[in-house]
C-alpha cells in the first residue's frame, strides 16, 4: 500500500489494474485498522463509478480525483494503521434495553429510562422501523453514559437486530468500532457496539 497510495495525485491517470490491486491489500487489513471498511469504501466507489470489470479490460485508465487523493491520505498516517483492533469481542460494560408497540416506546440504561408515545407520523411507521428509532432514540438519550463503553442493545425484534447491526456496520465512522450479535434466545437478542 505505500508503494500505491502515492501513486494516485490529482489528475494523474492509472490503469484499473492498480486500483484493483490496492483494495485487495486495504481489504486484507480490515480485521487490524479500526474502520477499514469504511475507509475503503470512497475507492471502491470511485473504481466502480468508472471501471466495469465485467466489460473494460484492467489496463483502462483512471484518473484519480483531488477527493480520492485526500481519501486515501488516511492510509497513509500511521496513527489510523497502527491503533489496532481487538481480535476477540469485549464483554459490554453497560445494557442498554430497548422496546417499541405502535402507540409508545421506552429504553432503559442503568437506573434511566426514557419513553413516550409515537408522534402521529411515527404510529404510521412498521414495527420494524420503530424498533429501529428506539434504538436510535436511546442512544440520543443515553450518549453521556455510553460514550467510550461496550455497550450491549437488548431488542426483542431479530429483524431489527440484524438491521441495526448493518446499520451500524455503515455509520461505524460516528465511533461505532465493533459490532457484533450475541444470544437470540427466549425472544430477546442482543447486539454489542464499542463507543
């Protein structure tokens, strides 16, 4: 990667071959750099809005925008290569649980809660969605408890479980560095994020 990486300057044009050839190394990294995925994410967009591999031939040219430039200067500071991520999951240090019906919602964290009805917008929502903004509505709430904590979402929805879980696989780069599911048993499951 740092043999690439100074290779894409604004405005010069590289074969596709060398862009391919860079997300496989930023691929293989994504279990040590913190947010990998996510930092990837802008070259593979830039490769894919420009480069079909089923159709153009690897050695098409590519010409490298002053906004991938800066993207990939990331990838070069040894602070963002070198922090590390844990290989095994942390144990969460606080719980945070959550639940919706169609006329209200509530979470608890610790001795807090918070809960109130469904705006007349919201009661139009699915079940599915308003687990999901309880969620996000409890996070909102309990940010000052949760900052820097492993913190574990009990959810008594799978579906909303797994969408939460991508949704935060997405948004990792507003501090979310570690996601991961835990027993789906008796109706409740979990989700971990680190903060």
């Amino acid at each position: 990667m740092a043999t690439l990486i100074p290779l894409f300057k604004p405005w010069n044009c590289l074969p596709a071959q060398v862009t391919q050839i860079l997300l496989g190394l930023m691929t293989s990294t994504t279990l040590i750099i913190p947010h990998a995925r996510l930092k990837l994410c802008f070259l593979q967009a830039w490769s894919l809005a420009l480069f079909d591999p089923l159709q153009d031939h690897p050695s098409k040219l590519l010409q490298v925008t002053p906004e991938l430039s800066k993207q990939l200067e990331q990838w070069t500071n040894k602070w963002n290569l070198f922090m590390g991520c844990p290989f095994c999951p942390l144990r969460p240090t606080i719980q945070v649980i959550t639940d919706a019906h169609l006329e209200a919602w509530g979470a608890v964290c610790r001795t807090l809660t918070i809960n109130g009805p469904w705006s007349p917008l919201e009661r139009s929502l699915r079940i599915n969605c308003l687990e999901l903004l309880v969620v996000i509505k409890a996070f909102r709430a309990f940010l000052h408890l949760l900052s820097s904590n492993v913190v574990q979402v009990v959810i008594d929805n799978t579906t909303t479980m797994l969408c939460t879980t991508s949704t935060n696989r997405v948004t990792a780069a507003r501090k979310v560095s570690c996601c991961w599911l835990s027993n789906c048993g008796n109706g409740a499951c979990s989700i971990t994020f680190t903060l």
